[in-house]
C-alpha cells in the first residue's frame, strides 16, 4: 500500500489540478455574456486536445519504457528513453505550428456549431496552438519521472502548469476583460512555466545517475524501431479515444448551443473522475514496469490487485460527491439558467461514470507497465467502432441520453476487454 500510495498520491493531486483548471475555464467563460463563448471553449479545447492527447503517447510509452530500464538498473537506457522522447515530441510540435491553418479548417468543419460559436473558437485555437512544444516535451518528462518511480516531479510541474494557468485566467479575464484570447494565452504561459521546472530537475536527476548519453541511438533512426513500435500502438489508441469524445462534442454541437454547453459543464465531472483515477493507474505502470524490467511476476500481480483495490473506493467517493454535490459544481460552472437546467437532466449519466470507468483506466496503468501497447490498441479500436458508434446509432432518436449511453458503453467495454486480456495473460 506504501508503495501505491508513494506514487499515486502526488499524481492525484497533479491530476486532480488539470480538470480543476477545465472547471476554472469553463467557470470564467460561463459567467461571461453569451454561451458562445463557454461553447467555443469547449470546441478549441477538443481540437487542442485532440492534438496535444493524441501525442499522450509520450508520456505512456515513456514510463514503460524508462520503469523497465529502471528494474533493469540501465542507466543509459533512461537517457535514451528521455532523449528519444524529447526529439520525436519537439519534431511533432513543429509540424502542429507548421500546419496549423489546414488544421484549423478542418477541425472547425467537422465539430460544426453556429458562426459566432466558431470564430470565438478559431481565435482561442491560433492561440492555444503555439504551447504546442511546451506541452509535448512536458509528456515526455512527466513519463520519464514516473518511470523512475519518482512521482513528486510530475506533482510539481503539474502544479506549476495548472496554478499559473488558473491565475492567469483570472488576472487576463476576470480582470483585465478579456474573453477566449485570454483563456488561450494563460494555457501557452503556463505549459511552457512546467517546461522549466520539469527541465531543471532532469538535469538534478541525471547528474545523481552515473552513465552516458548512447549518441548512436539518439540520432540513428533505426534505433528509433522500438519506440515507435510501442509508442505507434498508443498513438492510434489514443486517436480512437479522443475521437470518440470528440464525436460527443459534435453531436452535442449538433443538438443546439445548450446541449453544447451543457455537455462542456458535464465534461468537467468526467474529466475530473479520469484524471483523480488515473493518479492510480500512474502507480500501476510504475510498479507494473519495474516488476516486468525484475521479471517478477508475483510483484506484478500484486501490484495490480493493490492499485485495483484503491481504484474502486475512488470510484465509490466520486459517484457519491456528484450525487450529493452535483447541483452545487454545476451551478459554480456557469449562471446560465437554460444550461443550467439542462446539466441537471443529465448529471445521473456522470454520477455513474466513475463505477462505469474505473476499470478502463487502471488496466491502461497495467497494460502501460506490461508495454502491451498492440492489445491496447485492439481493445480500443473495437470499443469505439464495435460499441461506441453503434450505441449511438440505435440510440441517437434519445438525443443527448443516447450519446452519454453510448459513450458508457464505451467506457465498459474497455474495462472488460482489458480486465479479460490480463486474466489471460495472467494464467498463462
């Protein structure tokens, strides 16, 4: 339980601060004048997130990577996993900057919502875009620190990032009157303050670290195969992820400004449930890749019946804080009376998400930890065109309960495909 707790504690409280500050952005937008801005928020926040999140691969299959050189006591393979991470993650963010317009247009077309929705989103967007470095390099080093078993460095840049970024919205918004534009520019400020955290205590732990930087796999691309071999899996899992929630955020697009907003409020409790719960499944990666790098299967095994254990009695405390506090957090979030109400007719759908989830995201954590990233894939890519959509179809005459059911649907079928595919494993 030490050991789970070591790392899951401070990656609870640094995750907790990222949906912590969704709820600060949605709150800032939803007291302004008009729901196109809370609505244009949520548009430039999903294409954002759809290319920051889709790089997430950075960070998933940096742990895995850097926890098994750490069983494994390979101290230049850790400056390898750093390294390749850092270059392959700073190459991405330029070609994000360079095709930023094309982007834009298309990522625009496909979410929809009203003219005014839309230019308030495209101003957020052009941005937003230009924290893109700083974002990606932070995915490498907060999975490189959590391979290394050392989740207080992730805590503090976190921090960092999500503290500066909340002051900031109030300071350009609350105060100074800005709107989307000031939004944005806390974010870029922001990523790039952790960037220079995370910078300066690499450079600390490396010096603690005897050995040598492997040049040759560094700028040789064919030492590149495993990385990508790995990180090539996440990224298509991760793409089918965010697509589905992308797709969440059309559709309610579709259904008229409210529903919009009032999905972007209700976002925050899902956002706020995965990222409390994946403070746990950052320990199982940790715990699960150094057991892998010793070859132990016993600490293997336990170190997932611990991480699952605590997993659930979150899960538990979350359904019980929306249902008892669910109004409350929906009426901090915006004063508008029409989204309001809407939230409302749909909050149940959130209040039994955290149950419905928790397994998906502790066996990512494991399967993380295992480097497993093909059957991460698979279970994911089925999930969204085996159940998601079709959920949806037979459903969608439901309007917004159908699309939160589908994306349930999703949620469970996850969970089990993974929870399935480890069983096996397991007795093998």
């Amino acid at each position: 339980d030490r050991d789970v707790w070591r790392i899951a504690a401070p990656m609870i409280l640094s995750n907790i601060s990222v949906p912590l500050l969704g709820m600060v952005d949605t709150g800032v937008t939803g007291h302004l004048d008009s729901p196109a801005y809370l609505g244009a928020v949520a548009i430039g926040g999903t294409i954002v997130t759809l290319l920051y999140m889709g790089m997430n691969f950075l960070r998933m299959g940096t742990t895995g990577i850097a926890a098994q050189s750490y069983g494994a006591d390979d101290n230049d393979g850790l400056r390898a996993s750093l390294g390749q991470a850092l270059i392959v993650g700073l190459a991405i963010a330029l070609a994000i900057l360079v095709f930023q317009k094309p982007i834009a247009t298309l990522a625009l077309a496909l979410l929809g919502g009203d003219a005014e929705t839309q230019q308030h989103a495209s101003t957020y967007f052009f941005i937003r875009v230009w924290s893109a470095p700083g974002t990606l390099a932070n995915f490498a080093l907060v999975g490189w620190f959590l391979g290394l078993q050392n989740a207080r460095v992730p805590l503090l840049i976190f921090l960092t990032i999500n503290c500066t970024n909340i002051v900031l919205d109030l300071l350009f918004v609350v105060v100074l009157g800005m709107t989307v534009d000031g939004v944005a520019l806390a974010s870029v400020i922001a990523e790039y303050s952790g960037l220079a955290v995370g910078v300066t205590m690499a450079v600390a732990a490396l010096r603690k670290r005897a050995g040598h930087w492997p040049m040759a796999r560094l700028k040789n691309l064919s030492a590149y195969r495993a990385f990508f071999a790995i990180n090539a899996n996440l990224f298509l899992r991760t793409m089918a992820l965010l697509g589905t929630l992308a797709f969440v955020t059309a559709q309610g697009a579709r259904l008229g400004p409210t529903i919009l907003a009032a999905n972007a409020v209700l976002m925050n409790f899902q956002h706020l449930t995965s990222f409390g719960l994946d403070g746990l499944a950052h320990a199982a990666e940790a715990m699960v890749g150094r057991a892998v790098g010793q070859r132990n299967k016993a600490a293997l095994e336990h170190s997932v019946r611990l991480a699952l254990k605590w997993s659930l009695v979150f899960a538990a405390g979350f359904s019980v804080s929306y249902l008892v506090a669910g109004r409350l957090i929906v009426n901090l979030l915006t004063d508008l009376p029409d989204v309001r109400a809407t939230a409302m007719t749909y909050l149940p759908w959130l209040i039994a998400s955290p149950l419905i989830s928790v397994w998906c995201f502790l066996y990512d954590g494991v399967y993380v930890g295992m480097t497993r990233a093909r059957e991460m894939r698979n279970i994911m890519v089925f999930s969204t065109f085996g159940v998601f959509l079709p959920a949806w179809f037979l459903t969608q005459s439901f309007g917004n309960h159908g699309l939160w059911f589908a994306l349930m649907a999703f949620m469970a079928s996850r969970g089990i495909g993974m929870y399935l595919g480890y069983r096996r494993t397991a007795v093998s």
